[in-house]
C-alpha cells in the first residue's frame, strides 16, 4: 500500500493509500517519483469521468508525465543504475504485437497507458516501470523540465510527421501546453517562424516571449489574413492544429500553402466537418498525431542541450501533499496558466 492520488469518481480526488506493485522485476526499475504535470487528459477525466471510449469505472491514480530517480533495478537491466535522473515513456505495448514490430508501438491496441482507464498513473511516491521505457536525463535538465517530456514528445512526433525542412513558415492554431511544444519542436527543427493563434492574451503573451515565434489574437483578427500577410499571400508551408478545438477545422486549408502540409495533433471532442476540396486544390498533405513513439531519446537530448527553455511554461507547483488543491487550480482554467505540476 502507498499514498497516491486517486480520481474517486467525477470532481472527486483523494490522497489516499492504494495498493500498487513496490518491487522491480525483470526488466524492470523502481523509480521515486519527483515531479508530475497535470495534463489535459488528467483534468478531463477529474471533470467528466471519460475521454471518448475510456471511462473511469473505478478508482484510478492519476498523472502521467512524470519524472524521478531510479532507487531499485530489476534481474537484467544493465543500462540504468540506482541514482539515476530519469523521464518516463508512459505506454506500455504488446512487444510482439504487430504494430510494435513496425517500430508504430503507440498504436498497438493493447497499450497500457498510465492514467487512462483502467491504468493507474504515476502521481504516487514510487512506480515500478519497464527500463526500456525509462531514459536518463543529464543533470542540466531539472525534474519539472524532466517531466515536460512527455508533451514535449507529442510535439516532435508532430514535427515528425510535418517533415519540416531548414527555414519553412509554420502556424499552429492554439498556444495551450500542446501547441507551445509544437511550436517550440518545430523552431527546434529549422523553422524559421512560428505563426501561433489562440484567443487568450494571456497565453499568447508568454509565446511571444520566444524568439521566432508571432503570436496571432484570433478574436482580433483573422488567422488567414495574418498568415497570407507574413507569407507574401503564398501560405505556410506547414500548419499544426493543436487546439482540438471543432472551430479551429473552418477555413484550415487556407492557412496552408500550395502543397503544404496539415498535421492534426489537437483531438476534437466529437466529430468536425473538413473541406475536403480546400485540401484537393493545393494537394495538401494531412498527417494525424497519436501520442509519440521512438521520440523519447531525441527529446532528452534536445532538452539538455539548452535549445529549447520550458521553464517559462512551468506556471505552479504544489507539493504532492496538496494534489487535490492542485487539481483545482488547474481545473480553474487560468488564462495565464500553461502547466501546473505536482513535486514530491
């Protein structure tokens, strides 16, 4: 048994005793936790109990973009040791599935997924995780920075699947956690700007604060407007929609270019319309982004060689003691908020 942060049921947290696997098998690392980020997912599942399919039916620990270090190795692991700083990959798949061995592990249908129904998450002390999924970060990354991996590894698969080529325009439609990472993995990647929208000032602010990226006020003004003004009329050679939000699928395609690209990271909470026609005249290519895979070890390393600063985007932390205050805040929605994290 060990204290955890556990979604009882719907607006219902408790820090409370649960009993959790405490011993490292084969192949496996304990690992005390030291810092959490209260993702979307998280807020949605404390709010409206299911996302899509996977509905909490049970008492469910929560958190899945976590950070630690390791303090037990199992039989067999020989590239982590104890002491080791590391960030944790949260899907677990079916290793001899068929999507596992086309190196697409994040779309096997057996992934076990921390903090999605009926997996417990990591907001708990101490997990016991698989070594393969658990990678070292060097001491110049701090466990909140540690813990930013994981949403920083979405925006890499989506920069990824962009296939962003040295000095291209992109546009990323929403400056939440999601869109900042995206916008961030893609000046990383060689853009030469980010065109960003959202409706918030507030979290528009904070993107201007980075070098390359132009913040667009959408209830200002028009994002297509904007985009052909940066770009000579010509459009961006990528746009990532990172909002989920259905209005954001209106006039799309024309923020794209002639054979541009359109990567959709952002899930909207039911079915939207496309103009399917607005993609055929420019023959855009459209790429969809599910989580991440094979992007961990880059991400790490991208972090620790100081190109890319997060600790703008850290906006609160609490201790793990106040998890169920820390909830609330985040579910607050706070303009100004980009990230509320849980330290142990």
């Amino acid at each position: 048994m060990m204290k955890a942060t556990v979604l009882e049921e719907i607006r219902r947290i408790q820090l409370r005793d649960i009993d959790v696997p405490t011993e490292a098998g084969p192949g496996e690392v304990k690992i005390a936790m030291k810092a959490v980020g209260i993702c979307g997912s998280d807020l949605h599942f404390y709010l409206h109990g299911h996302i899509g399919p996977f509905w909490v039916k049970e008492p469910m620990i929560l958190g899945h973009e976590g950070a630690g270090q390791i303090v037990a190795v199992g039989e067999g692991v020989t590239n982590l040791k104890v002491g080791d700083r590391v960030a944790m990959e949260p899907g677990i798949p079916d290793w001899t599935s068929r999507a596992a061995q086309l190196g697409l592990y994040n779309l096997d249908p057996a992934v076990r997924f921390w903090a999605t129904p009926p997996v417990h998450g990591c907001l708990v002390p101490e997990i016991v995780h698989p070594a393969n999924l658990t990678f070292q970060i060097p001491d110049s990354v701090s466990f909140q920075e540690g813990a930013f991996v994981e949403p920083l590894a979405v925006g890499m698969q989506a920069v990824n699947k962009a296939h962003i080529l040295p000095g291209q325009t992109a546009v990323v439609l929403g400056a939440g956690t999601i869109g900042m990472m995206v916008a961030l993995a893609a000046l990383a990647a060689g853009v030469s700007r980010v065109i960003m929208t959202d409706v918030q000032k507030e979290k528009l602010a904070i993107a201007g604060g980075y070098d390359g990226i132009v913040p667009v006020n959408v209830s200002e003004v028009k994002a297509a407007d904007r985009v052909k003004e940066l770009t000579g009329g010509w459009g961006a050679d990528v746009v990532f929609e990172a909002s989920g939000s259905p209005h954001a699928f209106k006039g799309i395609f024309d923020l794209v270019c002639p054979g541009g690209c359109v990567v959709l990271v952002g899930m909207p909470p039911a079915e939207v319309a496309l103009d399917v026609v607005g993609a055929q005249i420019k023959e855009a290519r459209i790429e969809t982004v599910f989580r991440y895979a094979n992007v961990y070890p880059r991400t790490i390393a991208l972090l620790g060689s100081g190109k890319i600063d997060l600790k703008p985007l850290i906006s609160r932390t609490f201790p793990f003691e106040q998890s169920v205050e820390a909830f609330e805040f985040a579910a607050q929605g706070s303009p100004e908020v980009v990230k509320t994290q849980i330290v142990f």
